[in-house]
C-alpha cells in the first residue's frame, strides 16, 4: 500500500513497548497455556481495573472466537441471543454463532447501531402472546458500536436492569471498548462494566496489541466450564505469554486509554475539518470511526491517495464512506487528510 | 520455574529473527486478515516448498482450531472421521471436533500412536455387513505422533492410497512436523506430503514462531469455503501479518528445520545418555519427544531440578515420564541433566 | 373443545381409508426402518406422481424434523440459507435450523410470504460488493406460504433459473402442499416441481394423515448420503410402515388432492361470505389459510362459538384473524360459521 | 416376508386396542402439539405409574430422537457423555449425539453391556490427574442393555448415588424397559426408576405401539427448556393425540407390561429349548433378546425358515445370533422354532 490508509485499525503491528517486553521475556521458559507469569499477573491487573477482585479474566487472540466462546458458553441448546442488525455477529462473522447452534434474533435499530430499552421493548411486546415464543437468553451489544456509538450509564444500566428483569444476561462485545471509554461525552468507566455488565472484554487488538482480547466475566455463575470451553473452541494459546505480556504493558501506565484517547483525537480532528467543510454524517461519532457523507466525486478524488470504505450509497450523488483511524494514526497524515478536504 | 522444563515445546518465545522482524515491519500499514505483504509471500515461499504451486495455504494460529476447521470443512453434517486412540483430537482437545457435529471413531493402535494399514483393514473388515455403518469421510494421523513416532514415505504412501480407494481424504495434523522430517530415520519431505497427502498443516508454534499453524490443502476440491470456515471459526488474524512475518522468516534460509534439527539433536543426547545407562523406553522415538522409563525414586530425583511429566504407570515401581526438547533448549541444559541421569 | 376449531389443519386424526389400511396390515411381519413393502410401494407411487422414475423419496414423520434434515444434509458447515421473513423455519421452528449449524438469513417480503425475484436481485445487489459476504447455498420457500398464498409456474421457474445462475439449491417446504397444487389459480404440477425444484416435500400431516412428509429429491447430487442424516437426525421410524401405508392410501386413487380440495373449497365458502359482508384480508388466499380483517368487537363474538388464533392487531379497533380449513372441517360447520358471520 | 422374522421387535404394527381407540377419538377436534386430552391424560396416567405427582412427562415418537433431544437438553456445549462402547447412542444411531455437538466417552464393558461402579471407578481413577480432563455430566445406561441384560436395583442405586457425587446425571435408555421391568430376576419397579433416575424414557415403540417413547424427568432441574428443545429438534408431533392414545391405552389395565411379559415368555421358551440342545449364549438374557452361539450349519439351515440376524463371529465355527420377540410374537412360531432348534 503506497497511500496512507484509514481503512481500519489493524494496519499496523503493535505498540513498541510490547515488542520491547516481548523482546525481555523471549527466553525465560514459562508455563503454557496461560498459566505463565505475565498472563497472571495481567488477570490481577485487569482485575484491579475493574475494579473487583473476584471477576473471571479470560485472554483469547481473535474477537470472533471470543464471541463464538462466550455465547456458546453461556446458552444452553435452545437457547438464542439478541442482536442488533448492524451488530458484529450479524454480519461480520460468516455465521460463527449459528455454528455453534444458537439463533441470533436481530432488532432493527436506530442508524447508530445502539439497542435502545424500547427496541427491548417492542421486541417482547410483539412475542409476548406468540405459543412458538423462545425466550432469548443473551443480549449482545458492543460498545463503540459498529457505528461509532457510545452507550452512557444510564442506558447500560436500564439495559443491564431489563435483561436481568427477563432472566436474560448482558454481554458487552468490546472490541472497541477502549475508543468508546475515552470518547468525549463518555461517563462509563471500566468499573461501571463490571458492575452493570454480565460479561464482556476488553479489546486489545484495535487498542495498541498485535492480538488479544480479555474476557471479564462480572457474573460468577458464567465462570462455570469456561476454561473449558475456551479449549473447545480451539482458543487457548499454547503460548498464552503472548496474550498475558501486552496486556500487562497495555495496562502499566494506563496505556492502553492513552493509545485510544489518540485513535479519538485524530478522529476528531477529522470529523472537525468535515464539519466546517458542510458535510454532514451517517451518524455522529465521537470514537475512532466516522461517517460522513460525500459527493461521490469527492470520494473519488480522497480515493486517489487514501484508502478507506465506501459505507453505503446514500443517494444518486452521494456516498457515506468510513474513516477509521487508531493508535498509530500519524498526525500529519490527519492534517493531510484534512488540508486535501478543505480542498474538495 | 526455577528449574530447567522438559514439559513441552512451547516454553519460550520464539526465535529472535522472528522478533526482528516484527520490529521491522511494525509500521508498515498492511492490510487485514491474511491479505497483508508478508503473507503473501508466505503462502509463496510454502508452495515451493511443497513444489506445488496451486496448493492453497492458509495460516492460523492455534491447532485445535486448526484441526477443528479442516475437519468441518471437509465432512458433511452425518460424515465423521477416524483417529488414534491416542490422537489429540481425541483426548486432548476438549471435545472440539464433536462441538462441530462429526464423531470421532477410533482406532486402537500399536503404543506409538501410528495408525497402519491393518489397522484400516480390521476395522472396515470388521465394519462391512453392518446396516447401520456410516462410511467414514477422513483419515486423521499426527506426523509425529503424539508419541514421538514418525510415518515413513511408504507408510503415507499406502494409507494415501487405502483412504482414497475408500472414498476418504488424508489429513495429516502437523504441529510437529518440523521434528519428524528432520528425525533420523525420516525419508518423507514436504514434497512428499504435497503429493501423498490431500491436507496437512506445517505447525510452527511448536517449531519457533510464537503461534502459526500453516495449512497446505493439495486436493484443490477441498479448498472451496475453506476461508469463509476459516472465518466462521474465529481463525482469521485481524493483523494477519503476525502470521505471514514467521512463516516468511522460519521458511527463509531453512531455519524451520534446522531449529527441528537442533531440538532432535538434544533429544537423541538425552536418549543415548538414557539407553547407555540401561533404562528401556515406553516406544522408540527419534524426534524431539522421549518417553523413557525410569524407576518411581529416579523420577523423583530428577524433579528436584527438571520440570516434566508423567506419562504413564508401567508398575508399582516404575513410570514412562515424557521429556521434550524444542528449538531453544540450551545445549548446556541438556549436558546437566544427562549427567544427572548418570548419577541416578 | 366444545367449540368448531378453525385453528389449524392437524385437530382431527386421519383419513379413515388410513385406519382401515393400518387394521388390514396390522399383524403382517415387515422389515423395518423404510424397507417395507409399503414404503417400497409408496416410492413408486409418488416418483409417478412427480413423473420421474428416478427421484428419491424418503418418508419423515415431522415436518421441522424434515427441514432441518434437509437443510443440513445439503449445506456445508459455512453455508447459509435464505429464507422469508414469514417463513415456517425463521419463527416457528425454535431455531431448529441454526441448531444444526446454519445461518437463516432473511428476506422481507410482501404481506403474502413469497418470495419474489426481486427479493433475491435486491438481496444479492446489496451484498456483491462486502468482503465478508458468505455466498447463500440454499433457498427456502413455501408452498402454500403461511399466509396462504401460492406459486405460478412462470415464479417457480424463474427462482429455479436464479437460484441455479447463483450455485443455489431451491428447497420447497410442502406442508401444505395439497393445499397449494388444487387452489383456485394454481398452474403448478407435481411434475412441474420435479423439474424445478431440487428438493421438496409432500406435506400428509395437514393433508389427512396421522403424521409423515414425503421428500422428493430431484436433484440426485442431493441424495448421497441423505438416510444417514436421516438416521442421525432422529427421522427414521422403527415402523416405516407407519409411513408407508398412508402414503399408499393417499395416492391411491388421487385422494390426497380430493382432500386438499374440499378443504379449499370450504375456505371459499367462508372467504365468499366474509368478502360479501364487506371486510377485507390482510392478504389474499384460495388455499386453506384464510387471514381477514374483523372488528375486534366482531372477533370477540366469533370466539364464542369458534376456536381460531387473531394473526395480528391491525389497529386500535381492528384485527387480522386466521381461519383454517382441513380434509376433515364439515360443511355444517362452515354453513354455521357463515351463517354467524353473516350475522355480525 | 414369507418367513417367521425374529429379527427385531418392530416388525408388526400396534396391539389392536390402539388402533380401535384411534377409530374412536378419529373425528373429534384436538389441540396440537400435545395439548389434546389424550396427551394430558396419559401425563398423569404415567405420573401415577411412576409414583411422584411432580414428574415431567414428554412424548416423542422415535428413540434416536428422544436419545439426542435428552443428552442436548441437558449439556452445555462443553460437556460430554460416558456410554458403554455397545451403547445404542455409541453405534447405532450415526452420531447423533455428536451431530448436537457433544462428545460421547465410551467405557469398556463386560460383554453384557451394563456398566458397573467398577467401571467407572477405573474411569475416573484413569483421569482423574490429567490437565485437560473434562468432567462428563451424563452416564447413559440402557435397559435392558443392546444385549438383553437387566440392572438391578442395588446398582441402579449404585449407579445413582456415584454420579450425584461425581455431579454427573443418569440417563436411562429405556427403548425396552418393559422387557426389562418384567423379566425374571428383575426387581426394579418404575416407581424405583423415579426415585434413583434423574431421567429416563418408557419406551412404547418396541413395546406395542406403533410410535411413542415418553420421558419421564424426575429432576425438576433437568425440566427448564425441554419443551423448546423438543420442538428445536422437531420432536413434537402436531398431532400428538397420536402419542397420548397410545400411551393412554397400553397404560390402562396394565397391558404395556402384560405384553412384555408375553414377550420375554416366548423368549424363555426358546432360549430353554436351546440350553437343553446342549448349546451356550453370548451372554445370559432373561429379556426379549436372546444370543445363543450355534455352529455355522445350524444358522444356516435356521435362515432357510426364520429371519434373524447373525451378531457376531466366535470362530471359524461357531457364530452368536440374536433372536428377538415381541408383544406379537405367537406361540406357535416359537413351538415351530424349537421343535427346529431340537432337530439340529
């Protein structure tokens, strides 16, 4: 790739300080399968993140397996999930949770791809009389969304109370977690989600890592055969040093927010410059992914030197495109961008 | 652990070279899930090596997952696969090919974990006037087993020709294939596999990369949907290129097998010290997995200071315990502990 | 129930030609599992009826039972379906087909539940350019649809010809069948669907029989395999007999379709009345599924008399009801019936 | 058929008290999917039988079905199930239980095929230290067993109170438990098997029906979900009336257990007849299932008249058969067999 890409934020490898431990550590033999001293010490660390020194943390490489583990951990045969039609798992996965025998029911949503207690809402009110209802067991958002969208407190709390109302369990898919904690307007702390979230992870791949997801499970009673599982669905690292040495780097010193806070800062910058420009979005976004809408023209000529998607046509003239950018996202590759759409 | 492991052949990090490499690349925007320069490349460089240029490569990074997404790409819901007894699909993999929908049917076999020709023949002579038998669909061994033991080319040779004579395919589970093509005694090459067998995987976790597991698919009749499982499995890298930079550096310059070489190195010094001192093995191994067995005191001594395990009960008195060596044992560890064997 | 039940097709037991058969052959010694004399013979009958002698037929109790068999004998683990909104496998059958492995995918649909192909162009459209778009493998339709409505010939043909453009198979769900092939307007044949269907089946549970549904398979790529799954699905009976003996007597001497036709010709009755009393229907019918549009105050009159399920509010004061007609629904009963609407 | 078959216990219809009570019932309006009078009314007719008011009470029409909709209700995706390796599930049911994504362990047995406490003492003591041992959560027991035994009820208890302390369910396979319940040395009552089994089936089908195994869950726990997995796995029959009829009849006036005993009667009949001969069995069977070990020559001039099957190779010889009657057996066949068995 000659241009500089804002296509995702997984072009790149991983934050130095990780090469550098991995660099340390390389020869000291440890335990395998996650029982090595980095992986404990980063259970403890995250533990201490969230706040409570009891919660399950589970370190797994890829974000679909962590989804497929979790569900299938915690849903018995007839048991099925609730997702929005934008949701990861809906579209993105190729069907990995159908895989393991669960249906996923998807609720239309708003455009910024956030379940809201009134989709909860209209859900169980259409179902509640039907003779063939199954009742869900799981609701699946992520946070940021697909969208960009950031859940505040209070709805993961009303969430978080009307799945336990209807004997349902809360799973947060964090693969953005980080954008979404330190994105401006965001009142959710770590500590929140494990106080009002059954189960979730931190992603760390999006966030500065080379791979990694960390499972916390707030809800002892998921605990229950997850090891287990996680063997199952082939998820647990032979070398599981390699999951356990980032995420100790990512949370020493906070890092792994501040990587973020970069990935939100560039985007801002970003969707500043689009704004004055007059261009308007798919949807309002204070994460690392935006949304605008652009004649396609100009879409054509940003195409000329930077790689991204073409979201969605909007209309004959126009597109919404997606600008990703992330913890190595160069400033002046921003300033670039920007200074080429003041030019459109 | 203070003391030296002879567990497993995952205890360390991986290679420096490979280390480097990251540290090279790391800003290098690449894109995503396989696609990346480096794995390109990779998969380039393997089909040479297997001297075929039409083979499909695909990399992952775990080997349960690994097995559990050949396996269910390849059979139809009601189709099912044979193993060992002993295969780690069978006892070590926590049910992961059943969680995909297929049985495992196996084969007891001779204590070095081979499955011969006559095994094939007993069971399907045993098998034919059955109304209820269900045609097995693939063949699974381990080259090597899962005790050290290697296949020659004529016993590929005929089990290839058996499976395909019964309509099934041969999949050979390569985690540590390095070992046994370079053991003493081999006669099979990569080149052999490609032609011998329709689906295996070079495993180089166990062979100095950090996580990697490259599957080689020569019947191309198998390659279609093989992605899209891959993807459904959760085995797709989002930053591919940490797959694709290891294999480009363990296949540059042979340093795949010569790291296999130096680990059947250190495990035939440790071997010869064993036999010279009298002691008799479980099953003869010439790759990196020794399984020697040793009164119950010797084996208590030795756990003073070597971190191994038990493999199996023989008597009241004595156990096989397994020893493994990998690309990183230091040559000084093993002059240690072969002296100790002596003063046993 | 001391009330008419226009609640479904399956309140009574059987067509008493069926009970006689049952009595006439109840002490005959017969192989079992399908290989009766008389499932033998009911193959024969309906590769007659469908007019190609060399289809497969296979006799299932149930009819989830005989989709999910189906769908699970032709999908590969990473493959998909597409099915309507409305269909009897998205909502009606509790997740019975992802509990096998695969993703539901679903397309809206006009009120009347069939697929269009315009569904399918819009569908592939919106897809073609997505890098993780899974390719469909399987089309799923009903006929009759459950709400009613049937395919013309020049429809099935034009799905048929797409579904094969796009390496789809066409799979009709035939429960209702009978119901579909003898409506008013109806040009489609048995024939007809063995030249454009791949696979389909014959629904007898609805249409006078204790329980059984015939699969056709027309595409013999399709049936390699099928009696396993069948077998390992739970849908072989011990007593194929059972099977056997009313599919013999349903297609002796056309009475499967004189069945299906009195019960259209009852739904007519009904329909008439209701449309000349001025209400209208939530969508059009000429099979055994009638949907109009009551007054709720109406609706709540008929309950009195009439057991039937309300389908759908409508709006504050109105209501889309479901009343259905079987083989066995007595004509006294629709005249009352009429007679009470006609009173409203 | 123009032989007398003794090769299963399916092979005639129903006992003709069914068949008259479904002439009876034919026309009158039920509700479906088990909610018809004659369902009710056998749930409590059974809850009788089996002593305890609470028990839930399920009817399924096949036993494979029943077997996989059991076993899949009760795991979560990560447990598994120990069977004897002559287990119906184990080998003849083309993996059906792994098709639902759980492993089945099986254990070595005497050539009866029971499992004894002893049996599971070695399984356990075998596992017990390896580090990816999963704990089973089910034993599956068959009685009587593929081979004709029986249990006793101080190893039923045995059996219970080991796998309540191993937090393992049991699970019995009772497709010929009225063969069972009245053969000769059984001291096993149903009321017994609702307080020692957490779950088990009264199989109808092999027993007088013509369809029909009901479940019995005497631990309420095991009662959450069955229901929708039932129709997830398309085990529920729209016309369940077909089942309550049937179940209503042979449970009233004691005629499910009056016809095993006939059964196991002829069987004893024959089975005398054939140690007087001088000849030995396979292994003793007090139930419907006999293996006597002929000479090769006296099988083959016993096909000339009867149909059987041949169950196993003893040598180059002698042969074990297996002989089975049933409810419909007549004693003139059986006197025609042993005056033929007495002229060998």
């Amino acid at each position: 790739m000659q241009l500089h890409s804002f296509k995702n934020d997984y072009s790149e490898g991983c934050h130095p300080a990780i090469l550098q431990a991995l660099i340390d550590s390389n020869l000291i033999q440890e335990e395998g399968y996650g029982n090595d001293s980095f992986s404990l010490k980063a259970v403890e660390m995250l533990r201490d993140a969230v706040g409570k020194s009891e919660v399950g943390v589970y370190f797994m490489p890829i974000g679909t397996q962590t989804n497929l583990t979790v569900i299938s951990s915690i849903l018995k045969s007839y048991e099925y999930v609730i997702a929005a039609e934008t949701g990861h798992i809906v579209g993105s996965e190729a069907g990995a949770i159908e895989a393991t025998g669960h249906k996923v029911v998807t609720l239309p949503t708003q455009v910024d791809g956030k379940i809201r207690l009134t989709d909860l809402h209209q859900y169980f009110d259409a179902q509640s009389d039907h003779p063939l209802f199954m009742s869900p067991r799981l609701l699946y958002i992520s946070n940021s969304t697909e969208l960009g969208a950031i859940y505040t407190k209070a709805e993961l709390k009303a969430l978080s109370e009307y799945c336990h109302e209807k004997n349902m369990f809360l799973f947060v898919d964090g693969a953005r977690l980080a954008s979404a904690l330190t994105a401006e307007g965001n009142d959710v702390t770590l500590k929140d989600m494990g106080q009002l979230v059954d189960i979730f992870y931190i992603g760390a791949t999006k966030a500065g890592a080379l791979i990694g997801e960390a499972v916390v499970i707030s809800d002892k009673s998921l605990e229950a055969g997850f090891a287990m599982n996680m063997k199952q669905k082939g998820a647990v690292l032979a070398k599981g040093r390699l999951l356990g040495i980032q995420f100790v780097e990512l949370f020493k010193d906070n890092l792994y927010f501040e990587l973020a806070k970069h990935a939100n800062k560039m985007a801002k910058k970003i969707s500043d410059a689009i704004r004055k420009k007059g261009f308007h979005f798919l949807t309002e976004s204070n994460t690392n992914q935006l949304f605008p809408i652009l004649p396609n023209d100009c879409i054509q000529k940003l195409h000329e030197k930077y790689a991204f998607y073409t979201w969605k046509n909007i209309n004959a003239k126009e597109s919404a495109i997606r600008l990703i950018t992330c913890w190595a996202t160069k400033e002046e590759s921003v300033d670039e961008l920007i200074s080429d759409i003041e030019k459109l």
